[in-house]
C-alpha cells in the first residue's frame, strides 16, 4: 500500500529550460553562452552545489566568481524564473494525492534553490507545506541511493510504501535501487493511470 508520494520537480511538476537561464546569465557577464555552460555546468559546479558542498551563500559567491561578475541573489533568481514554467496538470494531480496521501518533492537542486523556493515556485507550498527537498541536504544527488533514502529519513516513511516520480530514467533506477516503488514520468495522462492503478491496488491510498 502506497502512502507516500514523492515528486521530482524539474519538467514533472514546473518545465525548465536550461537555455533561458544561460541566455540570460550571459547578457548579464557580458559573455557567451557558451562561456556561462561551461564555467557553471561543463565544469561540475552545479552538481557540486547540488550535491550539498557548499551553503547557500558560498555557491552564489562561487557562481559569480566562476562568471567574472558578482551576480546578486535577484540576478541568480531571476535568470532561473525565466526558464521554468508551472505545469497546471500536474500541480493538480499532485494536489490531488495529497488529499490522500503524504507527498513530498526531491530534486537535484542546491541550498540557494531551497532558501528562494517561495519565490521561484510560489505552487509548491500550498500543495507540500514543508515536504519540498533539495538533494543538497542530503549531501548526494539522485541518482545516488542516499538521496532517496535521506528524504525518506526526512519523511519518517518506509521505502516500500513510498513512490518515486521522475521524468529521469537513471534517477526511476536509482529509488528503484533504493526500494522505492517508481514511476517514469512522460505526461499528466500517464502518471494519473499510473496513480489510479498503485491507488485501486493499496486499497484506495491513492486515487
């Protein structure tokens, strides 16, 4: 019987599109975009910052110094709000179970992502109150097994009651791994049948 919920957040609860975010942090340095993919991305420092080594404030100083500019928090903020959209559909769904059941949010995301969630992603709260995590406080990212079982940890539920939604097939193998029941998310029809399906079989957990 399934009677946790959790969410990946990038292109299963919002879509983000990596492109904007960099067009936008290079109009900012006054470099290319190619310059800012490999400084932040091609070079490790997200997934450094994602996998929790370093705090809020370190990761924004190492980001700007990594661009050759002080990029301010709004900065860092507003180039990320440009590149994720809500998806009404299935914010609904995830509404939806939580009606039902305990439901949460990982995502391979950094401790300033955690500190700005309010304002970047104004529909989770309402929906996961507090449950919103960000693999950097589990210092691994999905997906590393301790990622899943941190949040687990974190939830005070058993992996074998819990299910894991992710629109990444190495990350659906990684809660798999971990014990986790697993969905890999390709649109809102699909993950409402699969729902519908783990709800008729746990006796209505979830529906």
């Amino acid at each position: 019987m399934i009677t946790t919920v959790i969410f990946d957040m990038n292109d299963v609860l919002y879509s983000y599109d990596r492109r904007i975010r960099v067009m936008r942090l290079a109009a900012l340095c006054g470099r290319t975009c190619a310059d800012v993919e490999g400084a932040i991305w091609g070079s490790g420092y997200e997934d450094s910052g994602d996998g929790g080594q370093m705090d809020a404030d370190a990761y924004l100083a190492g980001f700007g110094e990594r661009l050759g500019y002080a990029v301010t928090q709004r900065q860092w903020a507003d180039a990320l709000g440009a590149a994720v959209t809500a998806m009404p559909e299935t914010l609904t769904l995830a509404a939806d179970v939580a009606r039902r059941a305990k439901v949460a949010v990982l995502t391979n995301n950094n401790w300033l992502v955690k500190r700005a969630l309010d304002t970047l992603f104004p529909e989770l709260t309402p929906i996961f109150v507090t449950n919103v995590f960000v693999s950097a406080e589990f210092g691994a990212r999905k997906p590393e097994k301790e990622a899943y079982l941190g949040c687990l940890r974190r939830l005070d539920a058993p992996a074998e009651a819990t299910l894991f939604i992710d629109d990444s097939d190495r990350n659906v193998e990684g809660a798999l791994a971990a014990g986790l029941a697993a969905h890999l998310y390709k649109d809102p029809d699909g993950l409402a049948a699969a729902l519908n399906e783990v709800g008729r079989a746990g006796g209505g957990a979830i529906s």
